[in-house]
C-alpha cells in the first residue's frame, strides 16, 4: 500500500486575542518529508507510530508536513491556506494512494473558516476521490462537522481527558484504514448530535464509567466509538458534544450505537462536568484545607484553551491574603524572564509580572523578587509522557513566600517538572497553583490531595449558559434542556 501522512493542528478560541500566524507554528518546527523527527514532539508521536507500523508491515510511507501551534485565536488566513495547500500538493504529486492517514485537531478555525479540518478532509477527498480510504485522528476536543463526517472514511477521537491515549488511538485509525484497505473491513460512519456544551474530565467516575462502556462496545460489528466532547470557546456553528460511532459494513448499526452513546452522555452531563467556584471561594477552601500541598487549577487562563497565560487575578488575590508556602505558574512572560536573566540568580529587583496581553491578563503586578534559578530551554514531560513540552527560557523568581515560574513560551502546565525542573520544590508546597484545566492532572495526582478549579476572570469562562455565541445555535445544555 501507498500511504500519506500530514500533521495540521492547533485548538482555536475564536475569543482570543492572540493570533496564529507563522511565528506560532514555527514555535515547534514545522515538519516536512521521509524521515522527519517526528519523535522529538509530543504533538507528533502518533505520526511517528504510524511510520513505523507501516514500515513493519511493508508498506511505502510518503510523509507530508506536520505543523502544530499551541492554541489561541484563529489562524491567519494566509498561514492556514499556505500549510493546508502544501499538504494538497504533497497529495497530488504521492498519487497514486491508498490511504491518507491525517493527524487534525477537529477546532481549528481560521480568519474565513470555521472548519479547518472539514476544509482539509473535503479537499483531500476531491483530489483522490471516492475510493482512497481517507482517516484522521482528532482530539475529543474538537467540533465534529457533518462535513468532516462526510468526507473522511474514518474518524477516530482520544477518548481520555487528559490525553493519554493518543498514539494509542492514532494506532486504532492506522489499522482500522488498513483493514479497509485489505477488504477485511468496511467501515461506515454516524454522528449524532449531543446539544451540549462543557467540560467533563474522564477522571470524572460517571464519565470513566462511559468511556470504558465505549471501550467494550467495539466488538460485534462496532468498530470504534468515540466520544467528541467539543471545544465550548469556538463560535462555530459546530460547536459542542458529539457522539460518533463506526460499523463494519451497517449504517442502521452505527447509527444506532451512536444515538445510544449521545443520550448515554446526555444522561450523565451533570454528573460528569467539571467542578468549579469563584476564585475568592476557592482561594479560601485552598488555604483552610487541612492538609497538601492542594492544586489551585486557575482554568480561566489555560494556555491550552487559547487564553494569554499571563494572568494575574488569581496571583493578586493570594497576594492579598498575604498566602505562603505557594508554588504558581507558569507566567508567560519573556520581558521579566530577560530581566531575571540579566540580573542573575540571588538577585533582588522590582519586576513587572504579566498583564501584559490585553484585558484577559488582568493588570501586571510590581513586585520586587529574588531570582532564585535561569534555566535556558526549560521544558516539561507532555500529558502521555512521550517527549518534553518547551517551556524555553525560564526563571524561578520568590517573593512573599509565593515562589513563580515564569516561561518564554506560552503553555499549560502538565507535569510537576514545569516547577522542579527550575529547582522549585513541592513537597512542602501548602498550595500549587497551575494555569491548566485538567490535563495536570496526569501528572499530579501523585502528589496532590485534592484539586480545586477556580474560574477567575479570564479569557475561559465557564459559564458556558452565557457564552456569547453568535454563530452556534443557541438550543444547548445548559441553555436548555432538549435531548438528542
């Protein structure tokens, strides 16, 4: 067999102010070619498994590009159409093929499309036609199209959250395509519509309890059910929770199994969503908690969601309650990084920390700091352990019994070496506080008692009944209550 593989993804927040253009995807350097690095990015490790199982099997791989930015607003028009075009011409000039394996997103929006990856999937099926067996891994998080639906011939979804799962399901589409391919299969898809709009960790015992039952229920003809939970900040018309199912041959099966699985979520919204108070709630459950270190998780600005990262809300209300024994990060922020830098560990110096990307960040703080550690390209262990996260230069900076990482490129924070990679002990951390909305939580269950997810104001609101939608249809839970 002759397959195709492309990587093209980044998670769009159509209310962030930060746009995506070429410094953003060069941030992990594009990919082009046979025998690309893949493995030296965790975004691409599902790319690197698929080389490598078609090599055993003994089929010609021809790889295309593979670009990656860390989610923000939408992405530059002209960057978009220019990856996008390259991968089109990476197909033109491969055929003929058999299968085009894709590496998406399944939220990417750029200025003049809210629906990259259908976009990508409908021009890839134009190209090749209607027998080439067209897959694509995306993220649970993103916005199921009925276009993407219709163009691919398999779509397999992560099914944890956090995202632990994703070589492993990028293995699922590799040999469900394949055994298309061979004529063992035929796999026919069906989306259904869940009407809802959150966030539901599958740490989450009732979520846990679905997901397995989507793991037991490929056999007997099923062979794959994924779970798309949405992207709640996209205002696209797609937006929200989707349930997906793939059968060998039936479409009544698959479209059964997925209206069965969409009211199964359904079922569970409530129970399953993610659990959240105001910040000035959560900062005072955090300090009176009777044991740690506890994770303060300021969700508001996840850099994984789109928003800045550098906010400050949750920072001043702790300084304000004059709280110790803290460990909080990561601030982006390269200006104060460069002023840590030239200053030097041990130093002293008034700083300006964040508010510095609009008014999602809040007002910057003027604090005077002791540099305490500079690491040059400081980095953290990704969410499934496959490779280092950068985090590039970075510095830990003390100041009241509050010890802050501050990062030169923008990030969520996964793992615990995010702070004990620039020296930052935990272990007699009373709180940590992390700029993340659950995928820490692979890394730091092991050391924290509990976790508590705090909504200050931020770029990630979780009101998601007043989200100020103008594209997506307004009948949502938890607007309404309308059953799939």
């Amino acid at each position: 067999m002759r397959i195709l593989t492309a990587g093209l993804l980044t998670e769009t927040n159509t209310f962030s102010p930060i746009p995506a253009g070429w410094p953003a995807f060069g941030r992990t350097p594009i990919q082009r070619g046979a025998q690309s690095p893949f493995a030296s990015t965790w975004e691409f490790a599902a790319l690197v498994d698929w080389r490598e199982r078609a090599e055993r099997d003994g089929h010609t791989v021809v790889e295309s590009l593979a670009a990656v930015a860390e989610p923000a607003g939408r992405v530059v028009r002209s960057v978009y159409e220019s990856l996008r075009d390259e991968i089109l011409r990476d197909v033109t000039n491969a055929l003929p093929l058999d299968v085009i394996l894709l590496y998406l997103h399944g939220a990417m929006a750029a200025e003049g499309y809210d629906d990259c990856d259908g976009d990508i999937l409908c021009r890839c099926r134009e190209l090749v036609g209607p027998d080439v067996i067209v897959g694509a891994e995306v993220d649970l998080h993103g916005n199921l199209s009925e276009e993407m639906v219709a163009a691919a011939s398999v779509i397999v979804a992560y099914k944890e959250y956090p995202h632990t799962d994703m070589v492993e399901r990028g293995a699922d589409l590799y040999r469900l395509c394949v055994g298309a391919v061979s004529g063992n299969i035929k796999p026919v898809m069906a989306m259904r519509d869940c009407r809802m709009v959150g966030i539901w960790p599958t740490t989450n015992p009732a979520m846990r309890a679905l997901v397995d039952e989507a793991y037991e229920n490929e056999r007997d003809g099923i062979l794959s059910v994924s779970l798309m939970h949405g992207f709640p900040w996209a205002d696209v018309p797609g937006c929200g929770a989707k349930a997906l199912a793939i059968s060998d041959g039936s479409q009544k099966a698959a479209e059964k199994t997925a209206r069965r699985f969409a009211q199964r979520f359904w079922e569970i919204r409530d129970a399953a969503h993610i659990e959240s108070v105001a910040m000035d709630e959560g900062v005072e459950l955090a300090l009176t908690a009777a044991d740690g270190p506890i994770v303060l998780a300021d969700v508001s600005d996840n850099a994984g969601g789109g928003a800045p990262g550098d906010a400050t809300f949750l920072l001043s209300g702790l300084l304000g309650r004059g709280a110790t024994n803290v460990v909080a990060g990561t601030y982006y922020d390269p200006i104060a990084v460069e002023l840590c830098a030239e200053a030097g560990p041990g130093a002293t110096l008034d700083l300006r920390i964040g508010g510095k990307l609009g008014p999602a960040s809040g007002a910057p703080l003027d604090l005077r700091v002791t540099v305490r550690s500079i690491v040059e390209d400081h980095s953290q262990t990704a969410m499934d352990r496959s490779a280092p996260v950068a985090l590039g230069r970075s510095a830990w900076v003390s100041v009241d019994g509050i010890d802050l990482a501050l990062a030169s490129i923008r990030s969520q924070v996964f793992f615990p070496d995010a702070f004990t990679g620039l020296g930052i002990p935990l272990e007699n951390a009373r709180l940590i506080v992390l700029k993340s909305t659950h995928h820490f939580w692979a890394g730091f269950s092991a050391i924290a008692k509990h976790a508590i997810y705090v909504s200050p104001p931020g770029a990630l609101q979780l009101d998601f009944k007043n989200i100020a939608y103008r594209k997506r249809d307004p009948n949502y839970w938890p607007r309404v209550n309308v059953a799939p």
